[in-house]
C-alpha cells in the first residue's frame, strides 16, 4: 500500500492569474500566497504535482516547446522560494478547436482524470490521501473520477470564495488558505 500522497494543483486561475493561454514569463504572474501555501502543502508531506489543460498548444497558440520553457522558468522561481515541483502534466488537446493531432477527445483534458491518474501511476500515489486545488468545477469533476479523497475549489485568481459545486469537499479563496485547511 503506497503511503505518497499528492497535492494535485491546477495551474491558471490557482498558481497563476489566469490570463488565458499564459505561455511567456512576461504574463505570469504569481498569485498572492502560492509559494506560502505551497511550502505548508510539502511541509505537511505532500508531493506537489501541477496537472494543466493546455489547449493553447492544440489550437496553435505556442508550441510544446514554449509550455516546456516556461515549466523550467516557473520551477526555477518555486525552488527560489524553497518549493519542489515534483512534476507537471499538461494536456495539449482539444476535441473540437485543436490542429492536427492535438484534435482528440482524449482522456487527459480535466474533466477527464488521465493526467491525475498517470501521476498515480508513475509516482506510487495513495489517491485516498491526495487533495486536489483547482478554480473550475472540470478540476473537481477530474479528481472525483480519480478518487482523490480532498478536492478543494478556490476562487479564480485568489479573489474570492467560490460557491461550492457538487464534486467538491472544501471551498477556500486561494492555494493558501486552501493549504491551511489541511492541518
Ligand atoms: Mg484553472
Ligand atoms: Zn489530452
């Protein structure tokens, strides 16, 4: 039985103001109490795992590359803060406005559970123990499917509480205060 539990966290509107397809370092700004909220989560022995739906990539806004930079940058400015990021999963599709082979229904983009249970894969993670933050009830619906035991709705961009939708079991404004319901 795999004792490794996860914080699941969105990316725009939960890390980051949500801009729409933010894919430079110019437009991402960090939101209020993300690297606190960040540092009590992997005090309390969570691994920090970033699952994004990235359809920019699928609809030719900016290139796989551009996501994968902005990743190293945006580790780089964590780890200054004294946070490890675990690791990121990203889905580049779109089943109806993507090019290519980006245009898929496929199981990765939230509200579908793919990335979440990839992680659980690659990483040994007792789902049961695991929370999830996201600012979109798909983000909720994706770990409901997953069997995350803790699915916390924060408001988009930190700025207020959300009302709470079905698939959740907390609300909270932002990452931070999300993070300190947990102890
Ligand atoms: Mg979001
Ligand atoms: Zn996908």
């Amino acid at each position: 039985m795999s004792s490794v539990k996860a914080a699941f966290l969105d990316r725009d509107g939960v890390i980051n103001i949500d801009h729409a397809y933010v894919h430079a370092p110019e437009e991402f700004q960090f939101i209020d109490g993300v690297f606190e909220g960040c540092r009590l989560l992997q005090k309390a022995g969570y691994l920090l795992i970033i699952a994004t739906n990235q359809s920019g990539i699928g609809r030719g806004y900016y290139s796989e590359t551009d996501f994968e930079k902005l990743c190293v940058w945006m580790k780089k400015r964590f780890a200054d803060e004294g946070v490890l990021i675990s690791d990121i999963f990203f889905c580049p599709h779109h089943p109806e406005k993507a090019l290519g082979n980006y245009l898929q229904d496929c199981n990765c983009r939230k509200p579908k559970p793919g990335m979440l249970l990839a992680a659980q894969k690659k990483w040994d993670i007792d789902m049961k123990a695991s929370l999830m933050v996201g600012d979109k009830q798909g983000d909720m619906q994706a770990a409901l499917a997953a069997q995350v035991g803790r699915r916390i709705l924060v408001g988009k961009d930190g700025l207020a509480c959300p009302q709470p939708v079905a698939e959740c079991t907390d609300v909270a404004r932002n990452l931070l205060e999300a993070a300190k319901l947990i102890d």
